[in-house]
C-alpha cells in the first residue's frame, strides 16, 4: 500500500508539474523577475534535484546538507530543455526507488535527523510533494510576468 501510494503520488506530481509548466519553452530559460532569484531553467533544476536529494537520503545514512554545492549545480542549469530532463530522471529514479524498498522499511522511522526528524521514510513524499507545488506556484509568477498564461495544473483546459 505504501509503495503504490508513493508511486502514485510521484506520478500525479510529475503531471501536475509538466501541465502547469507546459508553456514555458526553452527561449524563457534565462529569464528571472530579478538578479539573483532562480532562472526558468533553474527552478526546473533545483526540483530536479530536489526531487533525487530526498529519495536519496531515504535509505542512506546521512543527508547531503552541502547547500551552497547544490545551489552552484542548480545555477549551471542554463537550458529548460536539460532542466527538464533532469525531472524526469529524478522523477523515474524516485519511482524505482520507491518500488525497491519494502512496506516495513518505508515505514521504518528515520534515525535523528535535522530534516525530517525521526517521521517513517515514507513522509518524504509529503516533503516533495510540497516542494514541487511551491515551486509550480513561483513558476506560474513567472508565466505571468513573460505574457504567459499558466493552465490548471490538475486538468487540461
């Protein structure tokens, strides 16, 4: 049950990104409302990388907390197209990931952690689902700052 939920909900997640980010194109990949912020191309990136980071420290022993390394590797991201890709990677890494592991180690509580603290495995899906919304939504600002208009992310129009 946990497994199929976890896939599941990484599957509905994938759709709900790609549809609501659908009319971004790779001309909008360097654009950001200021210096600074996330480029297109980069916030694609970093809920790529995102998406790897907690699936990756699901099972390992510790969490990789080197941010300001992450955040150079997200800000070399120049191209929508490659960010893309990376998602979709990150989001089929995930779903092996959650296929691997068994009901009871998904369910088994994180050793003390400053992230999730001693929750069951599974409620990194919570996590990143969260974080895949929040970044929809600044992306959205983004649609409409170009002249663009961002779909429902839960349905086609």
């Amino acid at each position: 049950m946990i497994r199929e939920n976890l896939k599941e909900t990484l599957r509905s997640m994938r759709e709900y990104f790609n549809r609501s980010t659908r009319p971004l194109s790779e001309e909008h990949s360097g654009f950001a409302p200021k210096e600074g912020l996330y480029t297109v191309a980069g916030h694609v990136a970093h809920v790529a990388q995102t998406v790897e980071w907690f699936f990756d420290a699901a099972f390992a022993k510790d969490w990789n907390m080197d941010f300001e390394g992450m955040d150079k590797e997200v800000r070399a991201v120049t191209s929508l197209a490659q960010a893309r890709a990376w998602f979709e990677r990150a989001v089929e890494k995930a779903l092996r990931e959650a296929e691997a592991h068994g009901e009871d180690e998904w369910a088994s509580l994180f050793p003390p952690n400053p992230i999730m603290g001693e929750a069951p495995r599974f409620s990194i899906l919570g996590a990143v689902t969260d974080h895949t919304a929040h970044h929809r939504g600044s992306l959205a600002v983004y649609q409409r700052l170009l002249g663009l208009k961002p779909p429902m992310p839960y349905m086609d129009e």
